[in-house]
C-alpha cells in the first residue's frame, strides 16, 4: 500500500475543505466568472444597467434642455423684432374696410419714421391713442397686462385699448375741411377723391373745417360709417389731433390670412394736395 499516495490525496482534501470553509464563513463567491465561449467580455452584460440608464436619461434630459433653451430665444428674438423693426397687429374692427378686415394681421414697419420721416397723406398707420382718443389709459392687472402685451405684439391677441388704426388725411399745417358743394373732402383748398372708402359712404356726415398744428396729425378711418376718429373728438382737448410721435409705425402689409397676403395699396389720391401756406390755408 502506498502511504505516500494517501498523504497526498489526504493533504489535497484537507486544502479543499479549508478554502470551502473560508468561503462560507465570508459570504463570498470567490468561483470565476463565466467567460463567453470566444473569450471576450460582452459589454451589455458588463455594463452597470443604472448607469446606463442614467446616461440614456442624461441624453433625453439635455435634449428636452436643449429644446427649451432654442424656443426660448426664439421668442425674445421675435419679441425684439416686434419691439424694434415690424410689429404684427390683429385689426379688431371694420373701422378701415375695404383695406384693411375684421381678423387681418397686418405687419407694421416700426422703421418707417425713424430716420427722420414723418407720416404723409394717405399712409395707414398704427399710434397709441393716449391723449388724443383716449383721455387715460385703462387700469390692468400688472401679470395679465404683460402676457397680453406680449401675444399683441405678436399678433395673436387684439391691441390694446389705447392703440388704433387710421389713415393720415391732414398733416402738420394743413387745412382740412368736409364738405365741399360736391361732398368731397378738400385739403389745403383741393378735392380729394378717395376711391379707398368704403363703398357707400360719404366722406363724412360730421361737417368740419380745421387747420392742423404742427407736429400732428388729422385721421380717418375707411368705412367712415364705422369709424370712431378724429371727427369724434373736435370737441375735446387736442381736438382729436394725433401726436406724430404717439405714431408706432406704418402699415405695410397684409400678412394673414394667406389669402390676404399684400402690401397695403397706396394711394394716389392725395398727389395734386398742395404744402400749406403760412397759416394753414390752402
């Protein structure tokens, strides 16, 4: 019998029995992980699945960021846009048909009087009202007056109460006067045929005869029927003349519905209208 080989295989258990023992009073276990049959480590299997996640949220919370930031400054570059150089201005009344309809958004050029020009017969312009139509400017809400202002200047909620629409009949100097024997409204002495007025209507119903002060502006609407505007404040302090720098800026164009899309037609109707003389007399 080969008591050496009972040594050694004896020897062999014991060792066994020990490392068993150590691993059970550990907690541990020590046995090597399976390897794939190629040799090389699978990465999915590898990877932390939190942490693959979390990167997964990472991306889709930067993209989600991202996005925000991106629509955020769209807005404060259309706001400025609107502030500075071209307003969108929803028309809430049929005070300027034919030209201009209930539900037009029209594009107001805020640069047209900016470099020293001033409003001339027959433009079509949006001003602030205050002070001439309007006496005081209506109490509001701070917030709801804000987020209003910012949908108007974006076209999409109607204009203050303090902003209008008209069209320059009288400028600074110029004698206006309705009617003559013909019932056509004359400046400085001269007929004027305004083929831009509703159809129907007479140039006005409310007889007038004024000069224009300096640095102001007479206005009327269209549809002279429907128009509230410088004839309905004659009486009033200003006498309904309009500041030319209460003027927001110019009517150009037509920018909604599409199939309204257009500059704003302007007329000829005012060429033959001489400058005024010294005392506004044509």
């Amino acid at each position: 019998m080969d008591t050496e080989a009972q040594h050694t295989e004896r020897d062999r258990s014991s060792a066994t029995e020990e490392r068993s023992r150590s691993v059970r009073i550990s907690g541990r276990d020590e046995r090597p992980p399976a390897e794939p049959a190629d040799g090389i480590a699978d990465p999915d299997e590898s990877a932390d699945p939190d942490e693959s996640r979390g990167r997964a949220d990472d991306g889709f919370g930067w993209s989600w960021r991202r996005t925000g930031v991106i629509g955020a400054v769209c807005v404060v570059f259309v706001l400025l846009l609107s502030h500075f150089v071209l307003q969108p201005f929803l028309i809430p009344s049929s005070s300027m048909e034919p030209t201009l309809r209930v539900g037009d958004r029209i594009l107001v050029n805020k640069l047209a009087y900016g470099f020293g020009d001033e409003p001339r017969r027959g433009d079509v312009v949006v001003f602030d009202g205050t002070g001439s139509f309007v006496r005081e400017p209506p109490e509001a809400n701070p917030v709801t007056g804000l987020l209003h202002g910012a949908a108007a200047a974006l076209g999409l909620a109607e204009p203050a109460e303090t902003d209008f629409v008209k069209r320059v009949v009288g400028v600074g100097g110029d004698r206006v006067v309705c009617c003559d024997k013909n019932g056509r409204l004359t400046v400085n002495g001269v007929p004027v045929e305004e083929w831009y007025v509703q159809l129907g209507d007479a140039p006005s119903k409310v007889p007038f005869d004024i000069v224009v002060p300096q640095g102001t502006l007479w206005v009327m609407g269209d549809h002279r029927s429907q128009s509230s505007d410088s004839r309905d404040h004659l009486g009033q302090p200003g006498g309904g003349m309009v500041p030319v720098e209460r003027v927001i800026g110019r009517a150009d164009w037509i920018g909604w519905p599409f199939g309204r899309w257009a500059a704003v037609q302007e007329t000829d109707a005012f060429d033959a209208v001489p400058a005024p003389s010294a005392g506004g007399h044509g």
